[in-house]
C-alpha cells in the first residue's frame, strides 16, 4: 500500500488500477488512503459489478468524509450504471442522505436556488423515506420563506400524504399547512385561502 501511495504521490499518471483494485480487494483502507487509491482502483476494476461496488465504496468514503456533493454525484453514477436493486437502494439512501445535508445546509446559508436544488434531488431519490420527507418539509419552508404559499402547501401536503397519522414528519407538515390555511394566496380571488 505505501509504494503505491507513495507512486500516485510522486508520479501521477503512472497506471496503478490494477494493484490498487488487488489492494481494494485485500483490504479495508483508511479513509484517506481510500480517498487516493479508490478512483485507480476502480479504472483496474475488471467488471462492471466490481465497478459498482467500488463505486459504492468510494462514495460511502466521500460521504464519511464530509464531501457531500462528491458523493451524491457518485451515488447518482452508480444508479445511473446498475440495475442490481441491493447496489440501487444502497445508492439511493446514500444520494437522499447527501442532498439532504447540502440543501438543509444551503437553506441555512441562505442560498435559496441551491438548497432548492437539493431539496428536490433529496424528494425524488426517495420521497417516502424520512429523508425525502424531511427534505420536502424544508423545501416547504423554503417556499413559505419566498412567498409561495402554493408550492409551500404542495409540499406540505405531500408530506401528509406519505406518512404514517402518528408520524412526527407528518405533524409538522400538517402544522406548517394549517398556519398557510390563514393566509391569503398570491394571485387567487379575494377571500381565498390555501386549502
């Protein structure tokens, strides 16, 4: 391991996959010795499936590494190659789990069009999961924040829609939809309300 470490550090263009994806094979690497040989490794891969899970491997890296958006790109790659349903699923949380942090953390940042991106990628790798629902709720808020009641309440409602009647998700979803119930809707006929 450390010759080849020490190979991709001195000489960067020198062809290491095949020993690198023999080394991922052999051993559990630390995160950042996997952060360097996994990408070689997966050039050595020698098959599409061990592509995929050195993908996956990498990708679970990246995430435990706080590189977030790295790893959601990688999630999304690998379920854009596989259709093995264990390798998708394993994809999907991961990708939900990433866009999740980074929309909750753009939000948080004020930077309304990138945590909205975010929020949507999180809804749509799995809108049923508590992820997905918990990434709707905040872009419920979101749009609350914009002025767009609409959207907020769509939002909210589906929610509701997904969850369990004791589920704390669906609550607050429901909460935040009543409190929209008062206020008056852009654009709609005067007395109407966000039903």
């Amino acid at each position: 391991k450390a010759a080849l470490l020490a190979l991709r550090a001195l000489v960067p263009e020198w062809p290491i996959g095949r020993e690198a994806y023999r080394l991922a094979r052999r051993e559990e690497l630390p995160e950042a010795d996997a952060l360097v040989l996994l990408p070689a490794a997966i050039a050595g891969a020698p098959d599409a499936r061990s592509v995929d899970s050195l993908l996956m491997l990498y990708a679970a890296t990246l995430h435990r590494t706080t590189a977030c958006e790295d790893a959601a790109r990688v999630h999304g790659a690998v379920l854009r190659r596989t259709d093995d349903p264990s390798l998708r699923r394993i994809a999907t949380g991961g990708l939900g789990e990433c866009a999740l942090q980074l929309g909750l953390d753009a939000l948080a940042a004020g930077q309304g069009d990138r945590a909205e991106h975010w929020l949507r990628e999180a809804a749509r790798a799995d809108s049923a999961s508590g992820v997905g629902r918990r990434a709707l709720v905040a872009l419920g808020d979101l749009h609350t924040a914009q002025g767009d009641l609409v959207g907020a309440a769509m939002a909210y409602q589906t929610v509701i829609n997904l969850s369990e009647p004791d589920d704390s998700l669906r609550r607050a979803a429901a909460e935040r939809l009543a409190r929209l119930g008062a206020a008056d809707v852009p654009g709609a006929p005067a007395g109407s309300t966000v039903p």
